[in-house]
C-alpha cells in the first residue's frame, strides 16, 4: 500500500495538488483514500461533495475523510476524558466549560494520525493520500510520536509506579483524584498506536511531497521543512511548484510576476536539487470537482507516474568502516554550525533550529564512541570508534 503525504505553506494549494493526486490514482483503477488532518478540511469544497467523518465515496473508487476530533477523542479517549473531567469537576470548573477543556491540546492532530493508522490497516485501500496540515502543524506531528516514546520510556513508568504506591496519599495531600490504572493504560495503547505510525510513515511505501509556491518567503519555509522532515525521518520524494504565471502573452503586469518567479525557479532548481519536481501552471479558473482536479494532476505529473515511490534509502543510514561505523542523517540546507550534537547513553541527540531528535543508536554502536562529525553535501555524517563511549 502506497502512503503519500502533501504539506506546505498555508495557502499554496496543497489540499487541491493531494485532492488532484488522488483522483489520478482512483482514475487509474487504484482504491484510493484521501484523508484530511487539516483542521481547515478544504478537501469537501476541493471536491464540491459532502465528506466527513467516516470514508464517503466521491467518484468511482475514490473516497475523502475529514477527522472529526471530537468524535474520535470520545471513541478513543474515554478513560482519559472521565479523568480530566472529574479534575476539572474538583476544581469547581463549569460541567460546560470542562467538556470543551477536557479535549487536549493537539488531540485532533493526534487523532489524525491513530485514523491514519487504521484505515492503513484496514486493507481496504491500495493508496492514501494525506492531505496534511500547514507546515508547522505537520512538523510538530510527525515529530510526536518519537517526543512521546522518549517520555513514555523514561518518565511514565516512575509516575505510574509513584501513583501506584502513594495514590490516596497523593490524592488527599492535592485534593484532586489521582489517575486509575485504566488512564495509565490508554496512554500505553496510545505510545504503541503511535510507535506504529512512525513506523508505518518512515517506511518505504511512503513519503511525502512539498507543495509550494514560487515566491521567496515559500521558498524559505519548504527548505526549512524539507530540513526538518530528513532530520525526523520522512523522505521527501518530490517537490509540486504551484501557481506558476505562463509566459506566453504576457502583459506588462503578468511579466512583472514571471520575471520574479522564474528568479524564484531557479532557486527551486537549487534546493532540491536530486529530488523529482512537478510544475503547474496558474489555471484561468479554481479546479473543483473531481474531473477538474484529475487533469490539473494529469498537467502536473506529465505523464510520469505519481505514485512512484522514493528510490532512495532514507534519511538515516549506518555504515561499517575497519575502526567502527558511520550514522549519517540527511540535513539539506544546514551547516555544520547549525546542527547541536550530543550523545546520551545509547542515543544520539541531534538539534536543529528548535527542533530536536533522539536517534536511538544500532547495539553495535552503544559501546563506541563519538570520533568525529561533520556535514558533508547536505548530510549529517558521525563517526563511531571502538573504545568506552
């Protein structure tokens, strides 16, 4: 099953390339899944038909989901929702107010990802297409799964073990309810929900795709992102630049523009360089409907094929040499000045920017030291030597 995820700027047409994408592969007799983490769920007006919460078919083969996070929270969270309520209950918080407090920040985000999870082990799709938040929104997510596995591993069993032992204790001396063992065990289920995830989206039947604009600030952002989707993991198999102005009769106005945006092109070409890119034109009218988005992803593609999947290896690989190994972590766009680097125990802390990765190190390499690192051609390489760490 093939997995393509679609995330770029705020309004750069991302959700219309994923919803064109989508209709191209039903088009070509592929069961297709096109779901939504976007809280904005621009693909019902995309396609002009109704979806919502659960898969409805728009077309032959062709379905669209909007995660409604509410509902999923209530299906999959029930543990964890009666627990903040009875707290917020005990702080004498409105029953009102509490219901709409007690939905955790980021939950539609992570809903998003558990519905992810199941549809893709459903078997009832050949291809699902994710139409992602903006890019923000999408690095914090992709990133969360490995966020919560370094707090599942290290934190919770002692707070699990320190309620367990101490709960009424506690209870009385915070007068407020101490989690039961049923909360604990949602947010098990949920750290291993999410391990699959990470797993089935850093695997090699999926990818994700940067759409973007060709305007300078865009540019920025997509570099940014394609930086910090390597770093977490994620390969990037193609770049779609949106809305490009043709040159042909061009007035003085729309000259103006294809003249800063070729300026732009070429630094695309650059960026990227390596990485397959699409082009589209700026169409004479918005495509809606699912015929009109088939052929902008037919304009787009060109006739090669959209699902192809990443020939690459992955951002993260390890090498053997005669006096250890190598970890090299693709990093386009960085120097060796921007990237933190740290070793704890058997991980390996990488930092860029504000962003930050525990790479658990192969048990080969836990008893080797750091011997040297360096960024080399847009990638991270560290060096591991025989001898105590």
């Amino acid at each position: 099953m093939r997995i393509l995820l679609f995330t770029g700027k705020g309004g750069v047409g991302k959700s219309t390339v994923a919803a064109g994408t989508a209709a191209l592969s039903a088009a070509a007799g592929r069961r297709t899944l096109v779901l939504s983490t976007d809280a904005a769920h621009s693909l019902a007006d995309a396609f002009g038909a109704p979806a919502g919460s659960e898969p409805t078919e728009v077309s032959p083969g062709l379905f669209v989901q909007q995660v409604d996070a509410q509902l999923r929270f209530e299906q999959s969270w029930a543990e964890i929702q009666s627990y903040l309520l009875r707290v917020l209950d005990v702080a004498g918080v409105d029953p009102v107010a509490a219901e709409e407090l007690a939905v955790i920040p980021g939950a539609e985000e992570v809903l998003a990802l558990l519905e992810l999870r199941a549809q893709a082990l459903s078997d009832a799709w050949d291809v699902i297409v994710v139409d992602c938040a903006p890019t923000a929104e999408t690095l914090r997510l992709l990133a969360l799964p490995e966020a919560l596995g370094w707090y599942m591993e290290r934190v919770f069993p002692v707070e699990r073990k320190i309620v367990r032992a101490l709960g009424p204790v506690l209870s009385k001396a915070a007068k407020v309810p101490m989690p039961e063992d049923s909360v604990f065990g949602a947010l098990e289920r949920l750290h291993a929900e999410l391990d699959e995830v990470h797993a089935l989206l850093t695997g090699p039947d999926a990818s994700v795709r940067v759409v973007l604009t060709p305007e300078s600030v865009v540019l920025a952002e997509a570099r940014r992102s394609y930086t910090m989707l390597s770093l977490f993991g994620y390969r990037v198999d193609g770049v779609v630049v949106n809305r490009i102005f043709p040159e042909d009769d061009a007035d003085e106005w729309r000259a103006g523009w294809v003249a800063a945006q070729s300026a732009v092109l070429e630094q695309v070409d650059e960026s990227f360089a390596g990485v397959p890119q699409w082009r589209s034109v700026y169409r004479v009218a918005e495509p809606v409907g699912v015929d009109a988005l088939r052929d902008l992803a037919a304009d787009v593609y060109g006739g090669s094929d959209p699902l192809a999947a990443a020939t690459s290896d992955g951002p993260f690989r390890v090498t053997r040499t005669e006096a250890g190994a190598v970890v090299h972590l693709a990093l386009p766009h960085v120097t060796r000045d921007e990237v933190g680097l740290a070793r704890h125990g058997d991980e390996l802390v990488v930092s860029v920017a504000s962003y930050r990765r525990l790479l658990t190190l192969p048990q080969g390499l836990s008893r080797h030291r750091i011997a040297g690192a360096r960024v080399v051609g847009g990638e991270l390489q560290v060096r591991f030597e025989e001898g105590a760490s």
